[in-house]
C-alpha cells in the first residue's frame, strides 16, 4: 500500500514542486480513477489493469483542462488564490459526484494469486500496485532528467521568467505539468480501488496522505515520493497491531508537523536544491 501512497503524492509533489500550486482537486482526482475503473470495468468489460493507459490519457486531458479554467491565472499569484480555485472546483465536483452516485460503497473485484515467504502472505493485487507503481515512478524520472521536455519543466520549476527569456513555452510547460499531475492522481485511484471499496468521499484521507509524503520525500522529487510513500505503508503496517487503527493518522500528522518544521524542503530532498 506504501507504494501506492506514493504514486499519489507524485501527482501533487510535481505539481507544488514545478507550480507552486497546492492542487486541492488532488483528492477528488483518485476518486475519479477509481470510478473510471469501476465504470470501464463494469459497463466495457474492460479489464481492470488495461484500465491504466486508458484513465493516464483521460487524466492527462482533464488535468490541461482544469489547468486552462481554474488554474492558469493564479499561477505566480498569492498561495490563497490557486488554494481558494482549486478548493471551489473540489466542491464542485464532489457535489456533481454525490448526486450522480450518492455515498455508497463501489468496488472493483480483481482476484490475482498471491505469493506466500514462510508465515507472510502477501497478495496479488498489492504486488501488482507496487509493481506498476515502481514502473510509473521510472518513468516519470526519465522523463524529467533524460528528456528534452523532462529538462524544459526543470527549467520552469527552476526559474519561470530565466525559462521564458531562453524561448521555452512556459504555459504549455506548465500545463504539461498540471496535466501529468492529475494523471498519476487517477491512476493511482484506479489501483487503490483494486485494493479497497471505495465512495465518492473517498478521496480526501488520500490527500491528506501526499501532503505527508510530499513534505517527507521533497517538492519536485518522484523517487522521494515513492520512498517516502514505502515507509508510510510500512510504519502503517507496523503500528496497527499494537493501538487502535484511529490513532495512526494522528501520529502520522505529528510526524508531518515535526518534518515540516525540522526539514521545510523535505526530509529525503531539500528544496533548495530544486532541478535548475
């Protein structure tokens, strides 16, 4: 589960990373994978892991649009602007979701084997999660530090205006951005709803969660997220026996508010050594 948590926190650690824009859509976006796993696979007959390329397209897409109307003329203004848009396009959307689905549980039923080591078992569907989890993470940074597009959105993350003076289209830079964040949000909604039943409300522990790993792993970096994301599955795996399942999100933003006081850029990545 840790490397899924990962995998959501990299949508938003590249978008707050490059934009400087905390995404509060962020939440309701996995939610949208999960239902469009759900619908593909219930009405299509799609399978459920051939579901992925097809919400990473449809993620995408949304995320350049959501970009173009809520959020590309807040960009470079006060935190509160892109908090309050991002915040009211939230609400929409979950008011739109709650009418058409109400608050009921949906799930995805996915059955793979799993893989037994002596008294462990532990099963197919979060191995699959963390495997395809490990390969998005991959990509991604190939993408940013092998890439001639991967380089233009560390040059926009690095130094908007220097960027714009060099000749890169740093709108659609951003855009790109935006739009790839939203992407890995709904695709790791799509293998979060392979694990667990899910609403339309579902959403916002999620979110809660890549604030976490985001300020663990660093702004800007994929790897930090996905480590960052493997250790909060296992302190969670770690801890459950021993207290109540309500106290592990209580110590897990103790742990956030002390990260975020004693390492600002992130305790596996600082910021200040941002991609130039």
């Amino acid at each position: 589960m840790g490397a899924v948590y990962g995998l959501a926190a990299m949508g938003i650690t590249l978008i707050w990373g490059v934009m400087d824009v905390i995404n509060l859509t962020h939440g309701t976006m996995i939610v949208a994978g999960m239902f469009s796993a759900y619908l593909l696979v219930g009405s299509a007959g799609v399978p459920v892991y051939a579901t992925l390329p097809i919400v990473l397209v449809g993620g995408f897409v949304a995320g350049v649009a959501l970009y173009t109307i809520a959020v590309q003329r807040v960009v470079g203004q006060a935190p509160l602007m892109s908090l309050l848009s991002t915040f009211s396009v939230n609400l929409m959307l979950i008011g739109m979701g709650t009418a058409v689905w109400g608050t009921v549980l949906f799930n995805v039923p996915v059955a793979l084997p799993g893989l037994s080591l002596g008294r462990y078992t532990f099963p197919g569907t979060h191995l699959m999660s963390a495997a395809i989890t490990v390969l998005l993470a991959g990509a991604l940074y190939l993408l940013l530090y092998h890439t001639r597009i991967g380089k233009a959105v560390r040059a926009v993350s690095g130094n908007r205006e220097a960027a714009e003076l060099v000749g890169i289209p740093t709108r659609r830079v951003l855009a790109l951005s935006f739009g790839l964040g939203v992407a890995l949000a709904c695709v790791s909604g799509v293998l979060i709803a392979t694990l667990f039943p899910f609403t339309v409300l579902s959403g916002d522990p999620y979110l809660l969660k890549s604030f976490v790993v985001t300020i663990l792993g660093g702004l800007g970096n994929p790897v930090g997220a996905l480590i960052a994301g493997v250790l909060l599955g296992l302190f969670e795996g770690l801890t459950t026996p021993f207290m109540p399942v309500s106290w592990i999100p209580v110590i897990e933003f103790a742990l956030f508010v002390v990260a975020l006081i004693a390492f600002p850029g992130g305790v596996l990545g600082l910021r200040s050594a941002r991609p130039h």
